[in-house]
C-alpha cells in the first residue's frame, strides 16, 4: 500500500512538472514530508494528490477574488484602509511584484481591511455577512472572516492604521459577485 501511495506522488509530480507549474511543486513538496522526513500515508498521499488536480485552479479563483474584493473595499468611504499586496496603493506592491514567479497570477487570497466604525460596528457588520463565515481560523474553501479587536495584545505588531481593530479575510471559493453583495449588504 505504501508503494502505491509513493507512486501516486511521484506520477503527480511528474504530471505537475511536465505542466510547468514549478511552483506548486516546491509549495507542496515540504507538505508531503512528515516531521522525521518520511513521506506520509498512502491515504494522506491519496488525498494530496487528488487536491493537486484542482489547486491551480483554486489558488486562481482566490487571488482573483481577493483582487477584486481589495479594489471594491477601497472605493467604500465606509472602509478605512485595505491591506493587500496586489493594490498599486499598497507601500509593498512594488516588492511584492518583484518577488513573485508570475505576478499576473495573483497575490494571494487574504486581505485585511478595517472600518469606519467602533467596535460594536464591526460586530454588526460580522452579523449581517450570509456568505462569509466568522471564524476564529483562516484556510478552507469556503471565506472566512475573523475580527482582531482593538484590545487584542497583537496590535503593537501591525501599523497603526491597523490599531483601531481589522478584520482579516480569507477569500474563498465563492462566486466573487456574491462574495462583493454579501460585503455591500452588512455594510449597509
């Protein structure tokens, strides 16, 4: 079973290299190692593989997403910074561009953003989202949203902008349309 396992890792990262997709394998590579370097499962290997089918399509689908959900939030008076590399108003786009393979593919699918709003108001808006979930953690197929307060005793870390509480997004695999409506909405 083991061999099988190993197999199938090796016939997908042959299909991903002949792809071009360079990238995805060196991502990926350190995930199919365990902590003692041995390779994993075969079921854990299994599923690896069958993920690695969809990936660039998925990693496509969130980059362009939280692109276009950067570029809306900032045109809202409501919304009083993003924080996202792939926006030209970013202090870093410039760097983050040059550090990418492909920076045609994306900046990835989280951002932060905070409001107008006390803290009461961005637990409002948390309450009025249909499509984006609270979450207390990030990465899913699905978005997730989680609120960093003004009080959390991570502040100190971020610029001040940021010091006044933020919500940090994940973009998800949903229609973006829907992803926007459903912002516009608990904004409203």
């Amino acid at each position: 079973m083991l061999a099988s396992g190993v197999a199938a890792l090796a016939a997908t990262f042959t299909t991903v290299l002949n792809r071009g997709d360079h990238a995805i394998f060196s991502d990926t590579a350190g995930a199919l190692l365990s902590v003692d370097n041995t390779f994993n499962s075969p079921f854990n290997a299994w599923l690896i593989n069958r993920g690695l089918v969809t990936l660039p399509l998925r990693m496509r689908q969130h980059n362009a997403s939280a692109q276009a959900i950067a570029e809306h939030l900032q045109s809202l008076p409501q919304v009083r910074f993003v924080a996202y590399p792939g926006l030209e108003s970013h202090p870093h786009h410039a760097f983050a561009a040059s550090q990418l393979a492909r920076p045609d593919a994306g900046f990835g699918g989280v951002l932060a953003f905070g409001l107008n709003t006390d803290h009461g108001g961005h637990n409002r808006f948390v309450s009025k989202l249909n499509v984006i979930t609270s979450a207390v953690s990030l990465g899913h197929a699905e978005s997730l949203i989680v609120f960093l307060g003004e009080d959390d005793e991570r502040q100190y870390l971020y610029p001040p902008e940021f010091h006044q509480g933020f919500f940090r997004l994940a973009v998800g695999l949903e229609d973006t349309d829907d992803l926007i409506r459903d912002i516009d909405h608990a904004l409203s």
